[in-house]
C-alpha cells in the first residue's frame, strides 16, 4: 500500500522535513487544517496507534508536546490542538499514525468541536461497567517493574540455555575425545 | 454565597497579584472541578486509574464512551506536563483506545488535546479526549484543504530553529546551522574556493585536483580532502595536474555529489577538514539540499514577513 508519510521520508514528497532522529519525524505538510499546522510521526510504519509499541509512541508525543510549545513561541498562537486520528471512521487520511499539532486562534473557523450529547445516567453506567471490565482483562500494562521482571527472566531462560548449549558442546566434544581410539 | 463587594474583591485582586506561582497553582487547584473529581469531592464515573492519571467518563460526551484522560497532578496546558507524565499518558491511551474499539466496535478513535480556550479547553486542568468514530458521525468536521507549498517552506523557516533547540537535534543543527551561515551571495564564492582542495590519500606522496584521474584511482574510503597548505604542510608535492605542466587523462568527473560536499566544508568551518568520503555522502545525500540552500538565504525574509 503507498503510503504519503513513509514517501516523505523516501524524498517523493512536497512536505518540509523539520526533524527527524531513529524513532520520529516531524514535517509541515501541504494538507493541513489551518497554516502552521505540524505533524509528527513515527519513521517506522505503523497503521494506527495500537500497533506502535510503547517507547516510539512515548517518544512520538514528547515531540509533539515540543513542537507545540515551539508553535506557541512562533506563531504567537492562543492555544494548540494536538490530534490523533485513528482509523478511517476518526478521518485518518493516510495510513500511518500521525498526531497533528494544530495551532489555534480566536475565531479562527476551524471546527474541532463536537456537540456535546446529554446521556443518562444509565447508560454512562452500562458503559463505564463494559469499560472498566475490558480495561481489567487487559491486566497491567503499564509497570515497568513488571516488564523488567519478565525481561530478567528472559534473560535468565536465555544464559541457561546458553550455559546448557555449552555443556551440550563440552559433552559433544568429551565424547568425540572418548572416541578417539 | 454572597456577592463580593468592590472592596473585597479588590483585596482579592490584590492577593493574587502577590501570589508566588506555587501559591497561584495551589488556588487554581482548590478552583478545579477535576482536581475536586479525582479527590472524590464530586462523583464520576471511572474507568481507569493508575499512579499517574484517571480515566473517566465525561458527561457530555461528543459519542458514547468518551473517556478523559487525567493527570492527577493538576496541570493546566501540556507543556507544564513532564515527559514522563505524557509518556505515561499515550500508553495508557493507546490500551484505552483499543478497548474502546472493542467495547463499541468503532470505526475508529479520536485522540484530541485542546490547549488553551481558544483551542477549545474548557476546564483549567490538562486532559485527553479520547472517544470512538463512528463513519460519517459529523464530529471534528473540520476538513484539510490544500496550501500552497510557499506556505510550508514559510512555517519551515519560522519554526525550524525553535523545534530543534527544543528536540535537541544536535544532528540536524549540524547540519542546518551552515545552511543558514551562508549568505546568498556566498554559493559563487564557495565554487570558487573549490579548486582550491585537493584529493590525497593518508600514504601518498602528491595530492591532486579532484577531476584528476589519479584522484579518482585512490579508493574511495582512502581519500582525503585538504587545502594546498595543508598539503604543502605535511610533506606533499603536487600532481602535474595542480602545477599544470603535464593534463593527465581526465575522466569525466565523477560524482557530481563530491563537489557539493566540499562547500559545506568550507562554510561549515572556514578550515578544511580531512573529512573521509563514507561521511560526505551523508552532507550531500539531500541533493535537494542545494536548492533548499538557495532559497535559505531568502527564507529568512519570508519569515520576518510571516511574523
């Protein structure tokens, strides 16, 4: 599938490379909402944002928490939006996660509001039950410390087996010995 | 409560001026309605809760199972938010968006941060909308239109420098900062100080004029590039192709790319370096470069104008 950002990055492309490191791009592209608007986005190809793994997607919103701090400074802007479109039906135009650093200005037109709705109290309640049950079956994913756990225990698994492919060697070579009349 | 009268409210006045920011936050934080939520002064209804942040429902939600996302320290715009707390935040919006996908069977999430009223934030604590997509539900209707590419060269220039002290990009002010040290005029210039570089290897006992085809023998992870001095200075002697008694076969020159590695040199640091060719490819690589820098000169114009 083509894909307009992974084309920047191939030099096939109009938009303006601001930055870019191992993990994250920022450019000024030519479709935007409104003038000064910036992108960023991860230099590995991901569709949406439950496929970019953890450190790029944390690397991918500090920038862009810089990139809007710097478009306050320049653009003298009164506030910024910073939005992530995922998926087709939230208007995702290319396939590529992107957030989108919109600066904004009084009166400035640009409709990122929505109507808020009036929801009864049942019906929140169905679905913070449906949520927070879903939420629990994904378990905890965000301590580090557990992470690091499983890691270590990795790398335990992975010496031992090291140290048995050694021995397993050793062995090879001991009986090879024994064969030698 | 009663209406405060002009004096009282002036006294009041009065003490936040003299407020140091500590004390300013610490107000803004009695003022909070979401700080008062997250301590349970007022009801909500929670999804999610961590250490760092909160998850709840809102209610007034653009769609069904709009969630906000929550730092509990309270902080009014991102850009008083820690990294970490962001970090912290995007994974923990990541997992909810995927649950509300499921949960809903959306066509899609939005993720949304409003800073600052004009961006549409409503309550004085920082906080991420994240809701599902339905196709063809009208929220966020705003549509991208087409700019013309001045435009991004324009937002380019004024931002370039202010993004990447922020990022930190040692690597691409390396790369910029000559960019932006050379004056229009100075492209005609360089051209000229070309010829005065020569190509040697770190064994050789001549140097060489670049287009020289002895130059073009020495391979290319072996060549080095120095001025006549530099040279003179460590022993070399130059090719009959520098003193011009004798024109060896001329090949045609080779990569067009060598001579634009070498006025990056020059301007970068006005003394040649003896620069090994598996670098240069990497200064030159944006052969696109050339014609930015042409237009660099001018760019700061433009951005004085779009200030």
């Amino acid at each position: 599938m083509e894909c307009e950002y992974c084309d920047i990055l191939a030099g096939k492309s109009k938009a303006q490379l601001l930055y870019e490191d191992e993990k994250v791009i920022v450019v000024v592209k030519d479709m935007v909402f409104t003038p000064g608007q910036i992108t960023v986005f991860p230099r590995q190809h991901f569709t949406i944002m439950e496929q970019v793994p953890d450190e790029i997607l944390t690397k991918c919103i500090i920038a862009a928490d810089k990139t809007s701090r710097a478009v306050f400074e320049v653009f003298q802007s009164e506030g910024t939006n910073i939005l992530i479109r995922n998926g087709l039906g939230a208007g995702q135009k290319v396939p590529h996660f992107a957030i989108e650093i919109i600066p904004r200005r009084e009166g400035d037109g640009l409709n990122l509001q929505w109507q808020p709705k009036e929801m009864n109290q049942d019906d929140l309640d169905i679905t913070a039950h449906q949520l927070t049950e879903e939420i629990a079956k994904l378990g905890d994913f965000i301590s580090p410390k557990k992470r690091e756990e499983s890691k270590e225990k990795e790398k335990k698994d992975g010496k031992e087996v090291k140290i048995e492919a050694k021995e397993e060697k050793e062995n090879y070579l001991v009986k090879s010995l024994r064969k030698i009349p | 409560m009663p209406e405060p009268t002009e004096e009282q409210r002036k006294q009041w006045e009065e003490k936040i001026k003299n407020m140091s920011p500590e004390e300013l936050q610490e107000l803004q934080r009695q003022q909070c309605i979401f700080c008062q939520i997250i301590s349970g002064k007022i009801p909500s209804k929670k999804v999610y809760e961590d250490s760092v942040c909160w998850a709840i429902l809102d209610i007034n939600p653009a769609a069904k199972g709009h969630v906000l996302l929550l730092p509990k320290e309270h902080y009014a715009i991102m850009p008083q938010v820690p990294e970490k707390v962001l970090g912290h935040l995007s994974i923990v919006a990541k997992n909810l968006s995927q649950v509300l996908l499921k949960v809903l069977r959306g066509d899609g999430t939005t993720v949304f941060v409003a800073n600052g009223a004009a961006a549409g934030q409503r309550a004085q604590h920082f906080m991420v909308h994240l809701f599902p997509r339905k196709n063809g539900d009208g929220l966020l209707s705003a549509e991208e239109r087409l700019v013309g590419a001045d435009m991004a060269l324009k937002v380019k220039a004024a931002i370039e420098k202010k993004l990447l002290t922020l990022l930190g990009g040692k690597k691409e002010i390396q790369k910029q900062l000559p960019r932006e040290e050379i004056p229009s005029g100075a492209e005609k210039k360089v051209l000229a100080v070309e010829s005065e570089f020569f190509i040697t290897s770190p064994s050789a006992k001549r140097y060489h004029k670049e287009k020289c085809a002895f130059a073009q023998n020495i391979p290319e992870e072996n060549k080095v590039v120095l001025s006549r001095e530099e040279a003179e200075k460590t022993g070399r002697k130059p090719c009959t192709c520098v003193s011009g008694k004798k024109i060896p076969l001329v090949k045609p020159p080779k990569l067009p790319k060598v001579s634009k590695a070498k006025p990056e040199t020059t301007a970068a640091t006005a003394r040649p370096i003896a620069t090994k060719p598996k670098d240069r490819p990497k200064d030159k690589q944006p052969t696109p470069t050339k014609t930015k820098r042409g237009e660099g000169a001018s760019l700061d114009d433009i951005a004085k104008l779009f200030k």
